[in-house]
C-alpha cells in the first residue's frame, strides 16, 4: 500500500516555509479555508496558504470547520456554499474535506444529515468530498457512520495505529508534530490514496477530465424493475451514491428501482420534523397522526427517553 506524508494546516500556525515544509518531504496539505463556528468567515491565511503550497510543488486539499449549530440538511447545505465560495477559482488535488467536531453528540441525526447534504452539495459542484473527524467522539458518537461510506473518509486518532474499523484515505496520526518551515507545532498526516491521480483523471476539484471518454454502446436492461429491486435488498447494488451510479451505468431507471425497493420494504415518503422550543413527543405524535411508541421506534439512536427531546433534533415521525 502507498503512503504519503501530510500536514494540515490554518493560521495557527502562522507564516510557513513552504519550501522548507517541501524539503522535509511533506508531500500534500489539507489547508483551513474557513468555518461556520465562529460566525462565518475565511481562515486568515487561506489564500496565502494555498498559493505558496501550490508554489513549492505540494499536492493541497482542504476543509471546512462546521459551529455547533450545523445540525439539520439545510444547516449543512449552507455552509457547503460558503465553502465553494472560497474554492472557487482553484485547483486541489486532495479532497474537500468537511470538520465534524463542534456540534453536540446528542444531534447526531442532524449531523449526519447536515453531513450528506455539504458533501452531496461539493460533489454537485465538481468536487470530490470527504469528511473529517475522531474514530470515536466523531464518525461513532457524532454521525451515523453507517449512512457516510460513499464519501471519502480522513480519520483522527492520536496512536500507535487507527483502529477505525471503516475504509478512510487518511489518517491524522498527531497533533504534536514538528516540520521544518513551521514554527510549533503541526497535525500529522498519512494518505493510503494516490488522490492526485484520483482526482485529475476524474475532472475534480478544478480539474478537466483527463483523456477522452470513448462512446460506447448503452447497455440494454434485461431485468425487470422487482428483480433488481430484490437485488438492492440483498445488498448486490451497494448503497448511497454508489448505488445509483451503478444501477444508472447498468442502464435501468434508478428512480423506478429505489420507489420498488421502497415499496418493499412498506417504506412511504420519510416525513421529517425539526423539535423547537416547548415541544413534547405526545404533541407532536397528534400533529402527525401518529403515536410516542412509533416515533420512538423510528428515531431509536437519538430518542431513548420520551422525556428528554431537545430543541433542534431532527427526528422522522412517518
């Protein structure tokens, strides 16, 4: 397996060597571009980071630090516009990373929908996105990991080794690391992924699709909609993005599969409803002609007490 050394990088650390960080053999950085948890702002050194990285010959991705309150879709959707406003214009050959760490453990489901809408919004624009965070307090306390596998993963854990049980691209081994260039100390990277060539021939992040893409023949459906949707159920079409890109490629109707697949699992439209201040399950079980015990039974990694709902949760009640 290739690895490749990294840092990452914002103003705390202040003016950098970059060609002296190139000398020490640092081959990629994930720079700060801005954030959303203390008001919303451009990190200070951001541009001049990127400029004197790209300068020096080293490979720059970057990221965005969310606040606490990025907890719902429309939350993460936000400040995932922010964010392109300040990739625009530039080329990266790392990942565009998104940085869970701010936002309360108690919404996680409102992180982990916050967390596909930012990605899902980069990977529209032409980007290939990621998510940051610890192997415990983040992608097991804060997410729903297991809604999160179609995008790139960059994994923090202070060790001897990761024991992330997930597949991830990086990992941030230290936060204490010292690199010639920099004053201080510097967070510590490892990248199992060879992103440059990934993200270049892909037409990512700035970049045109290298080579021409040759015409070929459709492939023609020969499955019916029920014995694929069968197939999603087994697990034989993958999950997420990836499922659709592959049922898509296949040459069937993605929406016509998913709308069987949910029919067979007696799945109707998910109705979604935001807790805001004063609120109680038993008022919001009327409201949607439904009932504590079946919202409970929808919700059951965040609401484990009928009594202890919080202002901001986003929980399903159909």
């Amino acid at each position: 397996m290739s690895e490749f050394r990294g840092i990452d990088v914002s103003h705390w650390q202040g003016a950098i060597d970059w060609a002296k960080v190139k000398a020490a053999g640092i081959q990629f950085v994930i720079i700060k571009a801005g954030g959303s948890d203390a008001g919303f702002y451009t990190d200070p050194r951001w541009e001049e980071n990127y400029r004197e990285a790209k300068a020096n010959g080293i490979a720059v991705g970057a990221y965005y630090f969310v606040g606490p309150a990025c907890t719902s879709a429309e939350d993460g959707e936000a400040d995932a516009q922010r964010f392109l406003a300040q990739l625009k214009g530039k080329q990266l050959e790392y990942p565009v990373f998104m940085d869970n760490e701010a936002q309360p453990v108690s919404a996680k489901a409102g992180i982990t929908e916050a967390t596909i809408a930012f990605c899902r919004a980069l990977e529209a624009a032409g980007y290939f996105a990621g998510i940051y965070g610890s192997t415990y307090s983040g992608f097991r306390d804060r997410m729903d990991d297991s809604r999160l596998t179609s995008f790139t993963h960059w994994v923090a854990q202070y060790a001897s080794k990761c024991t992330y049980g997930g597949a991830y691209g990086i990992w941030q081994y230290s936060s204490s690391g010292r690199v010639d260039g920099i004053s201080g100390n510097v967070d510590m990277d490892i990248s199992y992924q060879n992103y440059p060539s990934i993200i270049k021939a892909g037409g990512f992040n700035g970049y045109a699709k290298q080579g021409s893409v040759q015409e070929t023949t459709p492939v023609q459906p020969h499955k019916t909609i029920d014995e694929l949707a069968r197939e999603v159920l087994a697990g034989k079409w993958g999950n997420g993005e990836d499922r659709k890109s592959r049922i898509t490629t296949a040459g069937y109707d993605y929406a016509a599969v998913q709308a069987k697949v949910n029919e067979m699992l007696g799945a109707s439209a998910a109705t979604y409803y935001t807790v805001r201040s004063g609120d109680t399950l038993s008022a919001i079980a009327r409201k949607y002609g439904t009932s504590v015990a079946a919202i409970q039974k929808l919700n059951l990694a965040l609401i484990r007490n009928v009594n202890q709902i919080q202002v901001g949760w986003k929980i399903r009640v159909k």
